[in-house]
C-alpha cells in the first residue's frame, strides 16, 4: 500500500499560513497591551523569535511541529517588532517644559489645509525647531472668536501677508503646541490614538502676535499640492452651481460643493456638520469614508474609455 502525503500544493499553502496566523497574533497581541513593557522584554521576544525560525528548519520532516514553531516565531518577531518601535515613538514625545510655550519652528506644509468654521489646520514638518520638538506636527490658526469666515473664499491668515498657504511652502513660526488629547468618551472616537497612528505627536497654533516669515515655495508634497487646488477648484464652482440650481439656498449649494470635495479628493471636513448627522442617520456615513481618492483614481480610466468608444 502507498503511503498517503500531503500534496506539495498544500504543504507550501500550510507552510505560509503559519507566519501570516503568527504576524496576526503577535500585533493583535501587542497592540492590545494595557501598557508597555521594557524595552529589553520586546527585544527578547524578536531574539526568541528568530530562534525559532532557525529551530524550525530542522523539524521539517515533522510538518505539524513545524507548522507550529513557525506561527509562534513569527508572532514573537512581530511582537518584538512592534513594541520597539513604540518605544522609539515614545522617545520622540514632546516634554512637558515645551508645552505652552511661545516655540520658533522651521518646516513645511506637509498636508492640504483643513478648512474649519474659523481657520484651517495643517500638517507640519519640522526641519528646526527647540530639542524634543517632535518631527511631524498638527498646526492652526484661527480667526476672530465668536465669528465664522466665509469659506466661499480662500482663507488667507492675518500673519501670512497676503499669502495663501498651501503645501510645499517652508515657513518659519512662533507656534504653541501640546501633546494630542482627545475626549475620553467610552466607544467615541479617539483622536489621541488617531494622532498616533498618523505619526502626529504635538498639535498647537501659530501664534498671531509674533512675526511669521515664508522662507521658500518647494516642489515638495505635489500630491497635496494638486488635491488643495482641486478641492479649491470645486468649492469656487458656487457661481456656476446657482445657475444649473437657482432655486437652492446659498449655504445649501456651498454644502453641495463641500460633498463633492469630499468624494472628489478626501477631504471629509469640507461636508457640514448637518450632513454629517444626516449621513450617520441615513447609514451612508462610510462611504464618504472609503470613497475620497478612489473616484479620483477612477475617474481617469472612465473618461479614456468613454472616449475611446465615442
């Protein structure tokens, strides 16, 4: 009688699937810490890990050990991985001697700017700056208290002399910034761990009583660039919007322009508060979520192939 044997098929299928179940675990694993370890346990573990791998080529004529050596292995490395580069992040926190403070930093635009109801906010990159300032960080500037801006127009900041800001451009400022907190609502939105996430570990504003000096217009981030001026374009289109809707408000059809926006390039602070609400009770909230980009991305091919059969 032949002996029945595992296909090479699907003992290469199993061979891939531990480490792939074994880097799952081991970041499933970490990132659900209620706080980290030291430094040297995440190091153990990746030393361990990568014992293992070597102890697992010597078991292959024993597919299940194997199997299993291999998930952990991998799960160890990832693990190790993953909470030494938390401590590296950690490392690069903002002291607390800094917070508050009247900071002068120099960088450049690295995002498109967020219009809100009373400024706009952006992404910064910090090229110099005080010892312990972080490397990426979230500025604002805001208008008047109590008054909204009429965001129909490009917002220009009262310190920027009558430039507009956009990315690419490299700035030297006199900022106040802090670490990011956010609300800590039981199952609300966390922007603390967004600001993680994203790389973004001081948020603060340009402080308007100080002078602010444009340093250069760079080449840099020309997939910003080219979002703000398509957004921009989209939101300027409210004269050609009450001619196709003349019956529709004027707050209504700038709500419109800001849907589009959204859909168009990503920029989801461009949709009013009242649609937000109204796209939460409607359950189509997520697709302004998922969509940004990807009609963009689409919408090139689509017109080639619209005029390739006309």
């Amino acid at each position: 009688m032949q002996s029945k044997s595992t296909p090479p098929i699907q003992r290469a299928r199993l061979s891939w699937l531990a480490p792939l179940w074994g880097c799952v675990l081991g970041a499933a694993w970490q990132v659900t810490q209620a706080q980290l370890w030291g430094l040297w346990a995440y190091q153990g573990l990746l030393v361990l890990g990568l014992l293992m791998l070597l102890m697992a080529k010597s078991l292959l004529r024993r597919p299940l050990l194997c199997w299993l050596l291999l998930m952990w292995a991998a799960a160890c490395c990832v693990a190790g991985v993953t909470g030494w580069r938390a401590h590296a992040y950690l490392a690069q926190t903002l002291p607390k001697p800094l917070e508050a403070v009247d900071l002068q930093v120099e960088g450049t635009i690295a995002s498109m700017l967020q219009t809100t109801s009373n400024g706009q906010r952006w992404r910064f990159a910090v090229d110099a700056a005080p010892p312990g300032v972080p490397p990426l960080i979230e500025l604002a500037w805001y208008g008047p208290y109590g008054r909204e801006l009429d965001t129909s127009q490009p917002l220009i900041p009262p310190w920027a002399q009558g430039v507009a800001l956009s990315p690419g451009q490299r700035w030297r400022l006199t900022v106040r910034i802090k670490r990011p907190h956010g609300a800590r609502n039981p199952h609300g939105f966390d922007y603390e761990l967004q600001a993680w996430e994203q790389g973004v570990q001081a948020t603060g504003y340009v402080r308007e009583q100080a002078p602010q000096q444009l340093l250069a217009v760079t080449g840099q981030y020309p997939l910003q660039r080219w979002r703000q001026w398509l957004r921009d374009r989209i939101q300027a289109q409210s004269q050609r919007l009450q001619t196709w809707l003349p019956g529709v408000a004027p707050d209504r059809q700038q709500a419109a322009l800001g849907v589009a926006a959204a859909l168009a390039v990503g920029d989801q602070q461009a949709i009013d508060r009242k649609d937000w609400a109204m796209f939460r009770q409607t359950g189509v909230s997520h697709l302004m979520s998922i969509s940004g980009l990807h009609i963009t991305s689409c919408a090139p091919p689509l017109r080639g192939m619209r005029r390739a059969l006309r």
